[in-house]
C-alpha cells in the first residue's frame, strides 16, 4: 500500500513513531494531548486517538489517568526494529526493482552519495 492510500490514523502513528526513534519524544516523556496533536496536524481529534491506541495496544506508551500519555522505556529501540524489518522486507524489495527497471546499479549510487 503506498503512503498515499494509507489511512490517516497510520500516518499520524508514523509522524509519531518518527519523532520517538528521533527523540522528539523522549522515554518517559509525555505525548502532546490527543486535542493538541489533533490542532498541530489539523487532524481529528478521533482519528489522533486511534493513532494513539495502537501505540498503546503495542505496549509503547503507558497512560496515566488523568495525566496523560508517557513514552515507555525501550520504544524508541522497538519502533527502530520494526521500521527496519518494515524497510527491508516491505520497501526494499520495491525500490531494489525499481532501481533494476532504471538500470541502477547499487554500487554507482552509493559512489554518488
């Protein structure tokens, strides 16, 4: 599925599993409310929650009643893996042909970088 035609909610959880492996978002540190963010991207605040609940449902934020939603110790390490795996075993295979289809050679774009 190219970015494109993925949901927003699967954007936005990408927008924010970015700034976690980036440390915008630090372990232990608190997520901007489902409201703020929702302002920020001028998104739903509905469509920011369901972002939110899968980070919740894989285990990488812990909610605090009342409080808010922190970064658990390990995410950023956990979200780099699997964007790796994602990369590797998703994208490569498409950009790896593409790259064939082009007439690029791997070794000549990696000279030019």
């Amino acid at each position: 599925m190219s970015q494109q035609n993925r949901p927003v909610y699967l954007k936005l959880r990408d927008q924010i599993a970015a700034a976690i492996i980036e440390g915008e978002y630090a372990e232990g540190q608190m997520l901007p409310s489902v409201r703020a963010y929702a302002a920020e991207q001028g998104a739903n605040p509905l469509t920011v929650a369901k972002a939110y609940q899968q980070f919740q449902n894989d285990g990488l934020v812990e909610v605090q009643r009342g409080v808010g939603m922190y970064v658990v110790a390990g995410a950023a390490d956990r979200l780099r893996a699997a964007e790796r795996t994602r990369f590797v075993e998703q994208e490569w295979p498409e950009i790896r042909a593409r790259m064939e289809r082009l007439g690029i050679d791997a070794a000549e774009l990696m000279a030019r970088v």
